[in-house]
C-alpha cells in the first residue's frame, strides 16, 4: 500500500517540501537506509516513494580514499582520426570514468581518468596517439580538491518531472562530509562491491555476490561498513525524470567566489579545482534548461573577467556523445593493491588500436 503522501496532488506544498528533502538526504546518505530516511524526513513507505518516483541513484566514489587521482582530460582529434569515444576505454586499459564527445565541436573529446595516486603513465599513451597522428593535442589537468553539490529539488515540478527554474537567487552549499577513514584502507571486496554499483545501481547485492565470488552477507556488510561507513563516497548522484545533456565548463580562474556563482545552477553536481589554476564544472541538464545555464555562465565571465571553456555532451542519441564508467576495480588485486604497470599500458594499446583500426576498416 502506498503512503498517503503519493496520493496527496503534487501541488501540495507540504508534499513538495517532503519530497525536495527526502531528495537532499538520498544524496547525502544513499537510497537503502529506508528507516533513517524515514525518520529525516516524516515520510511514510519511503522506499514505495522512491520507487513510484522512478529515482536512479548512483554512489559517487572518494578517489582519494580509494588511493586514486582523477585527471580531466581535453582532447583534439585529427581531422581524418578514426578513433570514438568508446575506444578510449579500451586503449587506456579501463582507466577512464568519463568519455565525452562535445556536440559544439566535431573534433572535441573530454576525458576523466582515474590512476593510482602520484602516477601519470596514461600520458604516455596519449603521447603515443598524437605520435601516431591520431590525435592532433591534448590538455591534461590534475584534481586536487574537489565540492559536491546536492540538487536543490525545491524548483522541481514531480507531476512533470521537470526543473521549472535553473538558476537559484542565492549560492548553495556542498557537501561537507567528514572524514570517516580513520587510516581505515579499502580491500577488494569494497572496491568491487563499489565498482558494481557504479555499473548497475539497480543491480541486487545477490547478483554482485554472485559475480566476485563471495557471500550476500560479506557484499551488504562491506558497502554498508565500509564503502558507505568508512566514507569511500562523498555523495550519491541522484536523478529525477530525464536528462538530456552533461555539460563540462573549464574556468581558467580559481576564485572561490566564482565557484560559489555557479553553484546556483541548480544541476551543478561538482566542482573540481585543478592545477593550472582552473576550474572543472559537472553540470547536468534538462533540454530546456540549456540556453539559460549558457547564458548564465557567460554573464558570470562578463562581471568576474573570466574566460572559460565549455563542452555539451548530449545523452540522446544514446552513448554517441557520452560513455560513462565504474572505477577501475578490476585492477585492484585481492592482495588490496592497485595493479598496472606502463608496460601493460603499452602492451594493451598496441592490442587494442589494431582492433579498433580493423573494425573501423570494415565499416
């Protein structure tokens, strides 16, 4: 039986107000906690809620606490390049969370990679795709710290499914998570148990257990006391309704106060600071919504004389423009050790560019 909340209309503000923090804390907490959310919130059947909504959420990882470093990468292609943007997942050996072709541009691709933290060896590869006159530059920056930012739900419409207002009057405030580690290091199971999730979030602790070889018990056990206990995610990304486009932004300016701005795109979700001296906004989107978060960036770069970079990423057609990926965790060995070496880097690129160039051939 369904709470009397989903009965209530939508326009309900009491309703809304529920739904709009139900929402923050699903964020802050994840999805499974039913009896805490419930108890946040007032909110009867929260998991009845949840489903009736349609609401895809998916665990953000802290790559610090995983021991990894994430590089946003610009990419150039030559003009006759063969290459999309699936294939970087494979000739960087499944070291990329994030391949994006921009829509704005036809050479444009935006890489985020992951890598075992003070390591830089997947540049070589990419100096080997320029030197082999696949791709014409490249631009890679480090992250060094980075804000998480909650939806604010308050100018979602639930009986349309659709932002009804995209920027805010007033800066919203990340996630300040505190440190949960205590010196505690992740093993396997946790890394994989996260990296499945990431997959699949709607994949059941069963069929994750099924798949490394380990109990049910042992996978709720380890995401709950650890993955999610021990603060190896700093958000859980949640959406609503449909999304049409991811949106990446470079600024080439790191002021705060800048960051604190665009914030009040309210489908803002990160903020990376890189060096360099930039800044990497994440911002998602509804079709509607895209001219004004456009427009609202350039006003910013007239009143704080920034310049700024930006790269639209449509999600339909599917997967022509963005490919998106789970941590590495088949890289992470039962000995609880990242495990890749330059010369497997090498080794795999030189496999799979003959692949890829063969198929291409025959196309």
């Amino acid at each position: 039986m369904f709470s009397p909340l989903i009965i209530l209309s939508m326009i309900d503000s009491t309703v809304i107000q529920k739904l709009t923090k139900l929402l923050h804390y699903v964020q802050r907490f994840g999805d499974h906690n039913y009896e805490l959310l419930g108890e946040l919130t007032g909110i009867e059947n929260v998991g009845n809620v949840l489903s009736n909504l349609k609401v895809l959420v998916i665990p953000s990882p802290k790559l610090d606490s995983l021991g990894l470093s994430l590089f946003h990468t610009t990419i150039k292609l030559t003009r006759n390049s063969k290459v999309q943007p699936l294939d970087f997942y494979y000739l960087l050996d499944g070291m990329v969370v994030a391949s994006l072709r921009d829509v704005l541009t036809s050479d444009t691709i935006v890489l985020d990679v992951v890598f075992p933290r003070g390591r830089w060896d997947f540049v070589q590869i990419l100096e080997m795709m320029s030197r082999g006159g696949l791709i014409d530059n490249y631009k890679t920056y480090l992250e060094y710290r980075r804000e998480v930012y909650p939806v604010d739900y308050s100018t979602f419409n639930f009986d349309t499914l659709t932002f009804e207002r995209v920027i805010l009057d007033k800066p919203r405030e990340p996630f300040q998570l505190p440190d949960l580690t205590d010196d505690f290091k992740p093993d396997w199971i946790d890394v994989y148990t996260l990296g499945k999730k990431q997959e699949n979030p709607l994949r059941s602790w069963d069929e994750i257990a099924e798949s490394i070889g380990v109990t049910s018990d042992e996978v709720v056990d380890h995401y709950f006391n650890h993955v999610v206990g021990k603060g190896l995610v700093d958000a859980f990304y949640t959406y609503l309704g449909k999304t049409d486009f991811r949106m990446t932004l470079i600024v080439n300016n790191i002021s705060e106060e800048i960051a604190r701005e665009l914030s009040r795109i309210v489908t803002l979700l990160r903020i990376s600071y890189l060096h360099n001296d930039k800044i990497y906004a994440f911002i998602v989107g509804q079709r509607h919504t895209l001219i004004d978060i456009m427009e609202f960036i350039n006003k910013l770069s007239s009143a704080y004389h920034f310049s700024y970079e930006i790269y639209v990423h449509p999600i339909t057609p599917l997967r022509d423009f963005v490919r998106t990926y789970s941590i590495p965790y088949e890289h992470f060995t039962k000995d609880n050790k990242w495990s890749i070496t330059l010369k497997e880097l090498k080794e795999n690129f030189e496999k799979e560019l003959s692949r890829v160039l063969e198929e291409r051939k025959n196309t």
